[in-house]
C-alpha cells in the first residue's frame, strides 16, 4: 500500500509520519498479512511546533535507529538542500515522485526508506530494479535508481557518506529505444483538430521544424531570433545551432511575435517567445495538460511530444546527427525512426 503523494513542503518528513491536529504522527499501517491491510496504533512523536531535527530524532527512536543515515535521510536531505534547487523544475518534481515511491516501497520488515545507507549494497539496488520489473515498471525503476545514485553522488562529495555508490556499475533493466514514427497525416490531423490552446500548435510545429524537446521549445526567448537564423539552444549536453529562417519557420516565428501582451516588457529581447498576455512562459505542465485534452479527442494513432523530435529528425535530408544536436551516432536509433522505403523484389 503507497500512501499519498507529498506536498513539496512535507518532503522532510519521514516516512509514514504527517501533521495531524498540531502534532506529528506515525501512521498505524504496518504493512499487509495475508493479503490485507495490517493497522496497528497511530503513534504521536512530537507537537506541531518541534523542528524537523526533532521530528526525525523521534521517529529514529520509534524505529530504533538512533543516529544512523537512512536512505529516507540521505533523500530527503538531498531533496531540501541548494543542489536540488539549482535543478529543472521538471526535474525537481520528477524526483520529489520518486522519493514517495521508493521511501514507501514495502519489505519485509519496514520499508525501503528505513534502509540504513552503510548497509546498502549493489545487490539491494538490484533488488530494487528487478521488483519494479516484476511490477511492470522497468523503466520507472530505472529512473529512480538514478535518483538514488544522485543523491548518493551529493552526499559523498561533502562527506555525508563514504565508500563506493551502490549504484554504479549496477545494470539497468533493460528500455528499448522508442521507434515509433509520426506520419504525416496524423501530424497534420492533429494540428487542424484545433488552435486552442493557442500554443499546442506553436510547440509542436517549432519541435518539428527544429528538431526540439518541449521543454527546450518552452524556453526560447526573443533574443534567440538573429540576423543568420534562430538560435537553437538545447539541453541534455546537446549542441545548440543556427537553424536558417524557412517559410513554414517564419511563419511560426510571426505567429509568436503577435501573442497579445497586455505589458510594456522593459527587455524585449528577454520575453518569452511563447508567453500568455501576462508575458509569461508557459510552462511544462500546462503544455502536457493540454496535449493530453486534445490527444484524447484524437482519432488517429496516439503520439507523444517527443515524437515530432524524432519525426523532424527522420524527416531531414541533410546531416541528421547535427540536426539532431547529437555527437554520438549511437543516438540516431533513437531519433532516425522512419522505416526505409525498399523496392519489392522483382
């Protein structure tokens, strides 16, 4: 049994413990027996008004922990501290999720987050990452593997761990690249499906035409117009790149550039390419939230965002590594996706 995802200012609790009428409480869930729930006492650790320091004090006495680093510990300190912050928004929330499944994720006595970090081995990862396969999340287990081992990376740069990272050098399960391929009339029954939101046509035409993820769409900001083209920034260690000003480009390009705007911004240049009349960006998840309204509406076969990347990239005629922004030509199975036109036999 998973309880409910955290909000972002209770991710230092411990886990199973939440604020209840002024005061700190472990939840009476012991696990299952026999198939059912197993409710034991609900357990008062501290008033509303003690400090986080105190919080996890008592919740390590309950448990019988004492001062120990647990992976619950070690996560939500990672979580609260400036390195986190410094990460993408999408990234934050990502790992906050993570943090719920895998501090929640039942064993035999406890759970996972009550691990104590000295005792965690590579085998305990690998556990880990075969039980999410067994429930049929492979590749969710591998996400939040790499959560852990970046935690652990944090900590043992300022000495809050020592040894090697239980993480490194344990293979991932395994996650096919996706090969699915947009054809044309799906892409473009999509785009006359609508126009509001206003910007769901805009992100996906500049993803295509431009070989871009959304997220590296959804920042773009006016300076990146230059005289030789648009300025193509990306992220993930890709290279950015001049892209030249084509029809189709800049008519998306003026599409953008005659967003209403109810202010005088005092840096043009600085504006959000794609903003609402408040000169706002519009963020990730307001982006997902509408493709997925109008997705559901979509009679065709289903796409995801980062499918029109991989479209614009199979579609190019030219370099596709350097359209794609990529070094390694082992990332072309992952974007050159368009299955090859061959001549029957004769």
């Amino acid at each position: 049994m998973m309880g409910r995802k955290r909000k972002p200012e209770n991710q230092w609790m411990p886990a199973k413990v939440s604020l209840k009428k002024n005061r700190y409480v472990l939840s009476g869930y012991q696990g299952s027996k026999d198939g059912k729930p197993n409710w034991g006492k609900e357990i008062t650790l501290c008033s509303g008004d003690a400090s986080k320091a105190e919080v996890w004090q008592r919740y390590e006495e309950v448990h019988g922990i004492g001062t120990a680093l647990t992976l619950n510990k070690l996560l939500t300190e990672f979580n609260t501290s400036l390195h986190f912050k410094t990460l993408a928004p999408r990234t934050q929330k990502d790992y906050r999720r993570y943090y719920d499944i895998i501090t929640n994720k039942e064993l035999k006595n406890g759970v996972f987050g009550d691990l104590l970090v000295e005792k965690m081995t590579p085998g305990i990862i690998r556990k880990y990452l075969d039980r999410r396969s067994t429930e049929n999340a492979p590749i969710a287990g591998n996400k939040e593997t790499s959560y852990i081992s970046s935690a652990f990376g944090w900590a043992y740069q300022r000495d809050k761990v020592s040894g090697v990272n239980p993480c490194d050098k344990v293979t991932r399960n395994p996650a096919p690249p996706r090969q699915h391929y947009v054809w044309d009339k799906d892409y473009y029954a999509f785009l006359m499906m609508d126009n509001k939101p206003f910007h769901v046509n805009i992100v996906s035409e500049l993803m295509y035409l431009c070989r871009l993820r959304e997220n590296e769409v959804l920042s773009i900001k006016r300076s990146q117009l230059t005289p030789d083209g648009f300025d193509a920034k990306r992220g993930k260690g890709s290279k950015d790149s001049i892209i030249p000003m084509s029809g189709r480009l800049q008519a998306v390009i003026d599409a953008c550039l005659k967003l209403p705007l109810n202010i005088t911004p005092i840096r043009p240049q600085d504006l959000p390419l794609i903003h609402d009349k408040h000169g706002m960006a519009i963020t990730q998840s307001a982006f997902y939230s509408a493709w997925k309204r109008r997705m559901k509406k979509f009679v065709g076969e289903s796409f995801t965002p980062h499918d029109l990347k991989r479209k614009g990239v199979s579609d190019f005629t030219g370099d596709k590594l350097k359209a794609s922004g990529h070094n390694d030509p082992k990332m072309l199975k992952v974007y050159d996706v368009r299955p090859d036109t061959v001549e029957p036999t004769r």
